[in-house]
C-alpha cells in the first residue's frame, strides 16, 4: 500500500515544479457587524424553519419545561455539558427525562425508539452562516442532536460571532485539541429530492 | 460508456415529463443561486476561491502528506488508492476484517465514480444508499442525473407508485396521491431501520483540512451525518483533489459551494471529523478510515490546461446553466458526472477514446464557466479534449483539410454553395429522425455572394 502512496505522490510531484503558486492576501472583513448580527442569525434560522425563543438565564429551565409540556414527548433526554447543567440546575422537568445506557448499542436503540427529544448545548452561533456550533465529547454525544425529532438547542447570546472565519480564528476553536466531530446546524434536516 | 450517449440523448428528448421536471427543476435552481449571491459580492469572492483552489493545485503532494500526518496523528487511518480497483478493494478489505454485513453510505460522488456498491454487493456486502434521493434512485435500479438533486427527473407520482411497488408493507403502502411530506415519511422510515443495524458508513469528503486532519462534509439531510457518526466504521472516501490547507479556507469554499450548490446560504448541516470515538465518548464510529484515491487525477494534473479540473468543488452549478443538460438531463451521460464537468471529467478518467460523441454535446456557449465559483475555464478545457480527441481520429483530419480548401477562398466557396444549393433542389430522401419535428431549410433563391454581386453592380449603374 505504501508503494501506491510513493507512486501516486511522485506523479504529482514530476509536475508541481512547474505549477506557479498565487500567493494572494485578500483582506477578510466580515460585512457583518454585531448590531445586525443577531438580526441576520434570527432571519436565516427562520427561514430553515428552525424555531427561536429567547430568554434570559432566569427563566429558561421554565420556557423549556413549557415547551415540553407541549409537545409531549414519551420520553426526552438532556445533555450533561457542564455549563448547560449549571444554567439548568434541577429545574427540568423529571417524569419523562431519561438517560442514556452506558453502551453505544442499547443507548442506540433509545435514540432511535424511544427518546423523542433532545436538549443540547451550541459553544457557538453565527450569524453570516446563520448556524450553531456543537461539540461533541463524553458529555455531549453527538447524535443527541441528531436521531431525535426535535432538538432544543442552547446558545448564549455572548457566544455570537458574527460568522466563521471569526469563530474559527478565536480561542473558541482550539485548532490543536479539536474534538472528535463539530458540527454546523443551521436548521432541521430537509430533503429537495422529491418535488 | 459514453459510446451510447446519442441514442440516450434522442430518448431523453422524446420524453415529455422528464424534459418538464428537469426545465422545472433547474429554472428553479438558477433562480436560488442567483438569489442566494445577492448578498455578496460573487466575482469577489470567486477570485478568493479560485485562488484558494490554485494554491491546493500548486502544493498538493505537499498538502496531501501532511493530511496524512495530521489524520494519522489523530488515529484516523489512512489508505491510498491508485485507482478505482484498489479503493473498492481497500472498502472490502475493511469489511470482511470487521465482518461487516450491513453498509450504510452518504450521498459520494467518488463512490459511484469508482462503483463501490456493485463491487461490494458482488462481495455479498449490502449496501444501502440514505440521501433521499439517491435511495430512490437505487430502488428503481438507475444511476443518479444530478449531483446534488439525484432523483429530480422523478415526479412525486412516480415515487409513490415505486414505493408501493418495492417496499416491504411493514412500512405502510403510500397512496397514490401521497404528498411529499408523506412520501418522505416513508422513505426516512425505511432507512432509520437500516441505520441502526448498520455496521459500516461510507461517505464522501467536501474539503480535508491538511493542517488538522479534519473531514467536512456538508449536508441537508440528517443521514449524512448518522452514516458517519452511528456505525463502528466509518469510511471516508476522497478523491485527492480535495485537500486545503486549513480551517482559514473554509469559511470562503463553503460560502461558494452551498449558494452554487443549493442557492442556499448555508446547508442544514456542516459535519466536521477530526478522529474516531475518543476516550470515555459512549457514541461515535471506533475506526475511521480515509482513502485517498487517485484515479486519473494525477494524470491530469501533469496537464497545464487540463489541471484545472481538479480545483472543481463539484458543486454543479455549471450544470444547472448549461442550456444541453437542462434539456436532456443527466441520464443520458450515462455515468457519474453529469453535464459540462462530466464532459472533462470522464474523458480524463474513463480515457478519451471512449469519450464518443459527448465532448460534441456542447455549443460553448460559456454558460457554464461564467456559473463557475472557482472560476474553471470549462469551454477552454472541452476545446483542449476536443482537440486531443479530434488528433486521435485521422479521418477528422482530412475532413477537415478538404473544409479548408474550400472556406479559404472566395471562389472555391462559391463554387460549393452553388453545387450545394443544386444538390439541394433534387429530390432526395431527407433524414427520418430529424426531419419529424423540423422541416428541411430550403436554400434562398440566391447565394449571399450573388446577392452581393448584384447589388453593388447596381450601385455601378445607378452612379
Ligand atoms: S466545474 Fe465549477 S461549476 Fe462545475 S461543478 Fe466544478 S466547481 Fe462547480
């Protein structure tokens, strides 16, 4: 195998020298600033049908006990980020809060019979993309925001850049200790393909 | 492959509902993408990806080893392939040593350019297409006609009718006037059950970022996501074109392809991997492997004009402008890449002497290059294969020497046109095929030049 990379390397090779390279510094600024920002963010989450509610710390364990209410879910599940545990405290609603089980295959199974929603923690949101940034790690696995039907996602609002090339370039983005996946959700998953 | 393209065509053109759903469907993606730049300065930010593209070209060994470096680092394993041989056999080999029965794949343009799913099912390996679109199209046993829409040349009544035809009645028939939504319901039914028994996902790679060894992967479905995040293994195939250099790149090529993709601003989803479950995570796939796959590339990179097709993002949009492919669809290519980068992609990989009549199918127009986000010179590209098909073909050559003999001078032209426009008023049998929906041009009652003749011989009189 080693030998298909030095063959497939050394046919690039023969012919790079003589490829000149464009070296070009284009000057990067967001068109974005962050008054409009948020407005921008709220519009094109809209748009792909993605539901906004905003409150402050106070009263978001409440707003989302009153979504649950609602929408009733058999049973839902809430990721254990540190920072989403210390804004929620134990103010969730228990009766029909589970967990997951300690391997992947029963906790699967829960994902994709059992539990019908999520609630997660964005590490970021921008606004040009108009989209959330969540991590995954041991807290937060990531199809939590995935298999269920409905997904509440929190985001705080200092947590907003304006898009990503400013996301990525801040100390949000550890381009050394990356997690195992990151994901960009700019709205609920939708299909073109049948008209 | 390509040999049959003509006859394909001439089906394509005689049949009405296709040539509706696609104007329907493309009118619908040029008006989105146009849409979707108004808020940007598009030649701006073109020449930014351009550039960008140009600079992965000129260091792409370089690019290439250090991906390798960083994935391996990151515990991602990494395999080469030289062509589509080897990389279905690097897939199978990953199989049969996990014992894996059960394949899900994400929507891969380079797995189908390499034909992953015939050599795996041939191996006894199933394996189950989850974009929407693609699925259906794997039910009714066809190849995809559009990159990023695969089943547009469906309408929703005859998905229904295909639904109820092959799918197990667990699932609940589909009416016949099923809507969308419903039909949908069906569909992300059916492959739910197939996800969770899924032992292995493959997907394709949008951009590789060299300096982290991250794999992005853009989406609108979810499924994309679940065949690379639920498996134990996850495949991830890329051609090696694919590679930038770092997260500062990204930003840019994503904002090209989802507006030329899509008309989108951004896709529901940005998947971005940078190595297998780590410790203590409870989901996530154990193994990640990534094939590099040549495939031809490197042959066209020693080709000063014909190398850029590899800065291509393969995000369609020369397809939805180009006036041939928006009447014909993409069936009729007969293979992986359809419409205007089809034209120089497959000749390239398949090899030119079967490209057939499918370099012809263009009017260089210059729709396509203008649609362009990384700014390709496609017409330029197709001259150059035509000329490389053209000098393969001796009779070409002649042909177009007695051409030349006769447009060069006035009076040899003149002599030919009179000669044809008498041949013309014999009665002769005019082609079947073509005259049913045209009527034979007569020829004028006069040459241009006698025309001409005459006219300025008037001018003389009257002076
Ligand atoms: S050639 Fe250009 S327009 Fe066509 S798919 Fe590639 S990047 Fe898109």
């Amino acid at each position: 195998m080693n030998q298909s990379k030095a063959n497939f390397l050394n046919r690039l090779r023969v012919s790079q020298q003589m490829i000149e390279s464009t070296e070009s510094e284009t000057e990067k600024k967001s068109a974005i600033n962050n008054a409009s920002g948020k407005e921008v963010l709220t519009r094109l989450l809209e748009n792909n049908r993605a539901i906004l509610i905003e409150t402050d710390y106070k009263e978001l364990a409440q707003n989302i006990n009153t979504q649950i209410k609602q929408l009733q879910p058999v049973q839902y599940i809430v990721s254990e980020h540190p920072r989403l545990k210390e804004l929620l405290g134990n103010e969730l609603t228990e009766s029909n809060q589970c967990k997951l089980a300690d391997t992947w295959r029963e906790a699967k199974q829960q994902l994709f019979e059992d539990i019908e929603l999520s609630i997660c923690f964005a590490d970021s949101a921008l606004c040009e993309q108009g989209a959330l940034l969540l991590k995954a790690d041991k807290n937060q696995p990531r199809n939590l925001s995935l298999i269920p039907e409905t997904s509440f996602i929190v985001v705080e609002a200092s947590n907003i850049f304006p898009d990503l090339q400013q996301c990525v370039q801040s100390a949000h983005f550890d381009t050394r200790n990356l997690p195992s996946n990151m994901v960009l959700i700019s709205g609920p998953s939708k299909t073109a393909d049948i008209q | 492959m390509s040999d049959n393209f003509r006859i394909r065509t001439v089906d394509a053109l005689s049949d009405d509902s296709l040539q509706n759903n696609f104007r329907g469907a493309m009118d619908f993606l040029q008006d989105k993408r146009h849409q979707a730049f108004q808020d940007l300065e598009f030649e701006k930010l073109r020449s930014e990806g351009a550039d960008i593209r140009k600079n992965v070209i000129a260091h792409l060994p370089d690019l290439l080893e250090k991906l390798e470096r960083k994935c391996i680092d990151n515990g991602i394993h990494v395999h080469w392939a030289e062509d589509a041989q080897q990389a279905c056999r690097i897939v199978e080999r990953i199989a049969k040593d996990n014992e894996v029965k059960q394949v899900v794949k994400g929507k891969s343009m380079v797995s189908e350019e390499i034909e992953l799913n015939q050599h795996l099912e041939a191996q006894g390996i199933e394996c189950i297409e989850t974009d929407m679109g693609e699925y259906i199209v794997q039910l009714d046993h066809e190849k995809s006609s559009h990159i990023i829409m695969p089943a547009i040349h469906k309408t929703k009544e005859q998905i229904a009718q295909l639904f109820a035809d092959k799918l197990n009645e667990d699932f609940g028939k589909p009416p016949k006037d099923a809507t969308v939504d419903e039909l949908i319901g069906v569909g992300r039914k059916v492959l739910r059950q197939k996800f969770m028994q899924a032992d292995m996902g493959i997907s394709g790679v949008n951009f590789a970022i060299a300096e982290t060894g991250t794999l992005c992967l853009v989406a609108n479905e979810g499924n994309g996501r679940i065949s690379t995040g639920v498996p134990d293994i996850h495949v991830a195939l890329i051609g090696l074109e694919k590679v930038i250099p770092s997260f500062a790149e990204l930003p840019t090529l994503l904002k090209l392809l989802t507006r030329s993709a899509t008309g989108q601003i951004m896709t529901t989803y940005l998947n971005m991997i940078s190595s297998p479950r780590k410790d203590q995570e409870l989901d996530g796939p154990s193994q990640v492997h990534l094939v590099i796959i040549d495939n031809k590339r490197s042959a066209m990179y020693q080709d000063d004009v014909l190398q850029e097709t590899l800065t291509c993002i393969r995000c369609g949009a020369c397809m939805n402008h180009y006036p041939v492919y928006t009447r014909i669809g993409g069936h009729a290519y007969g293979s992986t890449y359809p419409g205007p980068i089809e034209q120089i992609v497959t000749p390239q990989i398949e090899g030119i002497e079967h490209a057939g009549d499918l370099l012809d199918a263009c009017s260089l127009n210059g729709a396509c290059g203008e649609a362009c986000p990384v700014s390709i010179d496609l017409p330029v590209v197709i001259r150059e294969l035509r000329n490389k098909q053209t000098s393969l073909k001796p009779p070409h050559r002649v042909i177009w020497n007695i051409w030349r003999q006769f447009y060069r001078s006035t009076k040899r032209h003149a002599l030919l046109s009179k000669f044809v426009s008498l041949c013309s008023r014999l009665p002769m049998p005019t082609p079947k095929a073509w005259s049913n929906t045209r009527t034979f041009p007569k020829p004028a009652p006069e040459s241009f030049s006698t025309l001409i003749k005459k006219q300025k011989e008037n001018e003389r009189e009257s002076e």
